[in-house]
C-alpha cells in the first residue's frame, strides 16, 4: 500500500511540477493564535528549526517539497503554518530530460 502511494506522488509530481519547491527555496514558519502570528522564522526548505522565545519555545520541520509545516511541537492552543517566501533555483526539466535521452542512447561510431 505504501508502494503504491508513494508511486502515485512521484506521478503527481512529474504531471504537475509546479506544485513543487525549486531546490534552495526559502520558506517562512509562522506560529498562530487564531490569525495572529505570534512568533515565525525562516529556513531552507526541508529543514527544521527550533525558536525559543520568552516563555516558551516551538520546532517545526519543513517539507522539502511543499514548504507545509511537518513534525511541530508546539505549545497548546498554537498552529503552526508554512509558506514559501522565495523560489531558490529552478530546475530545468527539459535539459535533464534532454540529457537522459542522450544517456540511454546507443553509441554510433563511424
């Protein structure tokens, strides 16, 4: 079952790439109460960060490819959310598609 839903990711990825962070991307943690931020940081995407502030402290970890907010501790009664605030370097599918074909391409020597 996990196969299988791991296959159907890597199929909705390959269909829609754009759904997916660049490598290097930037993405933005805030921690709310209601629609206030009380606290946020900012890290590489599919990093984790640990915040401590007055009071009390919070960690999140980021999905690599989403920038959501995964495997949070946070106090009681706070959401956390992520964003991503900067697009890091794009991948260009054409020209890794583009070498992969060449790749698997018999030789031809004359």
């Amino acid at each position: 079952m996990q196969l299988s839903s791991a296959l159907a990711a890597v199929a909705a990825l390959a269909l829609f790439p754009e759904a997916t962070v660049a490598a290097g991307a930037k993405c933005r943690v805030d921690l709310k109460h209601g629609q206030a931020v009380v606290s946020s940081f900012e890290v590489l995407a599919g990093s984790r960060k640990t915040v401590k502030e007055e009071g009390f402290s919070w960690t999140c970890s980021t999905e690599r490819d989403t920038c959501n907010a995964v495997n949070c501790i946070l106090p009681k009664g706070l959401t956390a959310v992520g964003v991503q605030i900067s697009s890091g370097k794009p991948k260009d599918r054409a020209a890794e598609e583009s070498a992969a074909r060449q790749a698997a391409a018999p030789k031809v020597v004359a």
